[in-house]
C-alpha cells in the first residue's frame, strides 16, 4: 500500500479516533478526522488540547501545519474508512451501538468498490458481519473488518503504535487489506483472524480484567471483616510464581470495563454467569465505600477530604467514575472537600488535609504519593486505592 496515494477518513474523533488520525496522518496518510461536534472540532483546530496523552498536542499540531490531517463533521470519500466512535449502554444493559450504525449510514453514500472499512469501536459479536452485509447490498467488492481498539487512556499514543492488533475481516482478502494498512504505522504484531473473534476476543479482554479485579474488590472486603490489611495480603500471595491479584479499588470505572463485559453477555449468559456477576461485585463496592465513609463520621460537620475524582490514576477523564459517584452520594448529606489535581475548581491538597477531619483515598494519583505523613496524623484516614501505600 503506498501511503502517498491513500487517503483515510476517520469517523470518531475521542480518546481512540484522535491519536489514531494523527498517527496516520503522520505516517503520509490524507486523512479526514471527522466529528459531529462542531465545538470540539474548533477547540482541535486551534490546538486547544487538554489531556493526560503526552506527545499528541504536537502531533496534533503536525498534522494539521502539514496539511495531512484535516478536521471536518463530514464524511468524506476517501480510499479507508474507520469507525471510531463509542459504543455504549441502555439503562437495561444492553449494547447500544446506534452512534456505529449513524456513522454507517453516512459512509453509505461516498462509499466505491474496493474501499476498505475498519470498525474499531468496540461491538457485539456479529455486528461487523451485520455491516458488512448492509454495505456490500449498497457497494460491491468492498473490504471490511473489524481492528478492536486496545489502547491504554493515559499511554494511547505509545500503545497504538507497540501494541499487538487483532484484525479480522468479513472475508480473507478483507483481513489481508486491514493487515497491509495497519502494517504502514503500528510497530506490534497484526494477528490474523475473522472479524467474529476479533470482536469476541476484545470483550474477552476487557471482561478479564473486570472479573480480575472483582476478585481483588472482593478480597478487600473480605479482608475488613477480618480487621486483615489487604494490600498486605495481596504483597504476600503475589509471591507465589502463578498468583497475581490485581488492585482493589474503589469500583470500576471508564467506558471500557464497566461496558464491554455486558456486550458479551447480552445474548448468550444468564444473569448470574461469573462475568455479571464480577459488574455487580464492582458496582457494590462503591455502595461500600460510602457506607465505609459514613460509619467512620465522628461528628454529623465532620470535614471528608476525598483525594481523587477521575475514574483512574493520573488521568483526568471523569467517565463513569467510581470516585466521582461516591463524592457525589457523600454530598448529599456529609461536609465534603474534593481534591484532585487532575480536575479544575477542586481543593489544594495542603489546603484541604489542614481543614478536615476525616481523609479517604479514592483514586491513587502520584501526586497523592508525596503527601507527608505529618499532614494526616489525628485524622482518620480510610484508604480505598492504595493511595498512600
Ligand atoms: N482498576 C482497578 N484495579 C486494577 C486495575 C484497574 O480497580 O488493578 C480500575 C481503574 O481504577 C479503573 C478501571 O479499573 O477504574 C479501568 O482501568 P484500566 O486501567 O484497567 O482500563 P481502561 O478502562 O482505562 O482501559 C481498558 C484497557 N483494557 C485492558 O487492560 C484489558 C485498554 O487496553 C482498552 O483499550 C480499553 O479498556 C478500551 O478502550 O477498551
């Protein structure tokens, strides 16, 4: 494939869609990125980028000086199309993947035979199979499949190019062209298969780690009941060569885990399959730390000093965070003060151990690691991600 001469759309322009335009465009691609939110658009187009990804401000910025990348909230013909888009949940836990179809729709009428379409969001298995048979009615000879996104928030940029792919087309020849494309700019290993276990595999993935640090939520609160310190107890069976218990936290968080296991639920499992349950453990465990928080209040005024608000460490993306939703119940009725550098209009750190009586580690941002030990004694501190660890 010769980079000089293709050009590339990309519909989705989030935490996966961005960098990878970029990166694209960087590799000699024309690219399109293309988004629907017109302000978003304007804040790329003057380089108004905020975030935890570092290196994608100035690749944004190369792209755009260079004329490779160019951003725009329509779908424009080009030679590759990728879908990008987030893929999300009804209120019934069921897959709703209405913003991939949307973009479908758009990509119906610019399409010619022998373009290549990607699907990278993340989808029910058989949705590419699905798409591919409503865009061949409406196109012949296209080539389509699906390269599942596996991209850590916080090191995207990095991870896209070293990471290993899973590509799977509708057809060989499909997953042949997706290979020779992503050969062009990633560096990891491209491991060949249908677009059915390219789907299966990235919700087996995400499912994985969710039911991977369910166990850890569940040890932690076990642990409490025998007054035992978990983190300890994790230390310790961490030493034996095949044991590896992931890190308790205060619940699950972001668009990834706490969605993608219920796509691979959806049709075929019950409800108490380990998989639902593992969510329930995680979605209990915010339950749990509230009433945590509140068993520990001396005075009805006491001030809680809640370190962390975004969904992980050292990353400033709110998304379905555990923190925040706790912070907010505590709200309701409790003296709160929240802190986290990472999220505009919160308290200092200094200033906010000085004035409360209570300190609860949410969310363990490096930042948190250099708290001196003389700005918590006589307080209670409860810690729920292993802040001060
Ligand atoms: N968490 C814990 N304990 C741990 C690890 C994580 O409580 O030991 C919590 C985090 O605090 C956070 C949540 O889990 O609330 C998710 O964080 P994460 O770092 O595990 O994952 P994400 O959601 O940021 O990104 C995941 C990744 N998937 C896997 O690691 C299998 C990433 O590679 C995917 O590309 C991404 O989902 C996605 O987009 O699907």
């Amino acid at each position: 494939m010769s980079s000089k001469s293709r050009t590339v759309c990309i519909s989705g322009l989030g935490q996966v869609g961005l960098p990878l335009a970029c990166l694209v465009a960087s590799s000699g691609f024309d690219v399109t990125g293309v988004d629907t939110n017109k302000d978003w658009l304007k804040l790329l187009s003057e380089g108004m980028l905020e975030g935890n990804e570092k290196e994608l401000g100035s690749l944004l910025k190369q792209a755009l000086d260079r004329r490779k990348l160019k951003l725009s909230s329509v779908i424009e013909q080009s030679d590759v199309h990728i879908i990008a888009v987030p893929t999300l949940l009804t209120h019934q836990n069921q897959p709703d993947i209405s913003r991939v179809y949307q973009v479908v729709e758009t990509i119906l009428p610019v399409l010619r035979p022998h373009d290549l379409v990607i699907i990278e969001s993340t989808c029910p298995i058989g949705t590419t199979e699905k798409i591919s048979r409503t865009m061949r009615a409406h196109t012949p000879l296209l080539h389509i499949a699906h390269c599942p996104e596996r991209v850590l928030p916080g090191s995207v940029l990095n991870e896209l190019i070293n990471n290993d792919r899973v590509i799977g087309g509708v057809n060989e020849t499909s997953t042949l062209k997706a290979e020779e494309f992503y050969a062009t700019f990633i560096k990891g290993n491209i491991l060949k298969t249908t677009s059915r276990m390219a789907e299966a595999v990235k919700l087996a993935e995400n499912s994985f780690r969710d039911v991977n640090i369910a166990f850890a939520n569940e040890i932690s609160m076990l642990m409490d009941q025998f007054d035992l310190n978990t983190n300890e107890l994790i230390r310790l069976a961490n030493r034996h060569p095949r044991v590896d218990i992931l890190k308790p936290g205060p619940g699950v968080g972001g668009h990834c885990l706490s969605v993608d296991p219920w796509f691979l639920i959806d049709s075929k499992s019950s409800s108490n399959s380990l998989i639902s349950r593992a969510r329930e453990v995680n979605t209990l465990k915010i339950d749990w730390v509230v009433d945590k928080v509140k068993a520990s209040l001396k005075n009805k005024d006491d001030a809680v000093a809640c370190l962390g608000l975004s969904y992980k460490a050292n990353v400033s993306s709110l998304d379905a965070s555990p923190a925040l939703e706790i912070v907010k119940r505590l709200e309701m009725d409790t003296n709160v003060i929240r802190v986290d550098p990472f999220v505009k209009g919160t308290e200092p750190i200094s200033k906010a151990l000085s004035r409360s009586q209570i300190v609860v580690g949410l969310v363990a941002h490096d930042e948190f690691k250099n708290i001196p030990c003389k700005y918590l004694e006589n307080k209670i501190v409860l810690d729920f991600a292993g802040v001060f660890e």
